[in-house]
C-alpha cells in the first residue's frame, strides 16, 4: 500500500468517528495503535529517532549545557595557545637540596645531643661508683682523683692542696647528676 493511499484511508476512518484532523502527523499520534493493528507494515512515529547532531571537537557544547565555552578557564578554539604543564624537575630539585640539608642539620644536631648525653653518662657513672665517705650536697664543687692502682675517688680537697692525679671538678645538681665543671 503506498503512503497516499494510506492518509486517505486514515482520514476517512477519523471522518466516520467523527473526529476531523487534516494533519497526518498528528492522525499517526492519535490512531498509532489502531492502525497498526490494521497496517501491519505501517511505522512507528513515535519510535523514530533523530540522529544526533555531531559537532566539531572545537565547540564545547552538550545536552544539559548547550554552548559552554565561556564558563570554562581554558580557551578551546583551534587557535588557542597550546596547554602545557611547566617543567618543574628545577623547582623539585631545589626543594629535594633543602630538604635533605634541613634533615642532615636536624641529624647532626641530634648526633650532637646523643654524644654529649653518653658523655654525661658516662661521667656520672664514674663518680657513682668513685669511692667516698660522705654523703654529698647539692652545689657544692667535688673533685675527682684517681689513685695509682686505677681507683676513682672523690673528695673536697682542691687539686692545688696536694698532689693527686686530678680528673676533673663536678657539682651535683637538683636532678642528683654530675655536672663537669
């Protein structure tokens, strides 16, 4: 059946219903399924779809949007300058220097504290087991002394009243440490 034919025939069917429209995209809205019943080989209106518009890579366009090119911070027409990241191997390399010369300083630093706490310890374990018959005072200047068999001993005589190998002067602090004068 050829298309003309079957507009006729739509339109006398809606004539005898006594429905009278002359627009036959509006006939198929209205009859789609009756006649489809009747016109097996007529199509669908309804489920044609138009194919979308495609559109250059350059516009910057959608659905939900439309044109928008303008809100975005970058240019994106073909003649735009070119988007490159900046070399930054310079600026990490600077900062990867400074970083390790802050950790090397943090390191000595630290290396400093350790040596001059085993020292510490280290002389106030030698005045601990240094032998002595008081009980000393805290503030109070000591002098250490070693006798020729290698024994430590401590004592209140100064090294300038006689005649012992003189080690080192010490003063007792609140923490009860020695502390080298």
């Amino acid at each position: 059946m050829d298309l003309p034919k079957l507009f006729k025939l739509i339109i006398k069917n809606n004539i005898e219903k006594g429905l009278v429209y002359t627009n036959p995209f509006f006939i198929f809205k209205q009859m789609e399924n009756d006649l489809w019943c009747n016109y097996s080989d007529l199509p669908s209106v309804m489920s044609y779809e138009q194919p979308k518009k495609k559109y250059p890579d350059n516009v910057v366009w959608s659905e939900e949007r439309g044109y928008y090119a303008h809100l975005l911070p970058y240019a994106t027409n073909i003649g735009a300058p070119v988007i490159s990241p900046d070399n930054i191997s310079t600026w990490k390399n600077e900062k990867i220097l400074k970083t390790n010369h802050y950790f090397n300083k943090k390191y000595e630093e630290i290396k400093e504290q350790y040596e001059k706490l085993l020292q510490e310890f280290e002389w106030n374990s030698i005045v601990y087991n240094a032998t002595y018959n008081f009980q000393p005072v805290i503030g109070q200047e000591y002098y250490l002394y070693r006798r020729k068999s290698g024994e430590y001993f401590l004592s209140l005589i100064k090294p300038t009243e006689w005649r012992q190998e003189h080690i080192g002067t010490f003063e007792l602090d609140s923490d009860n440490k020695w502390k080298k004068i």
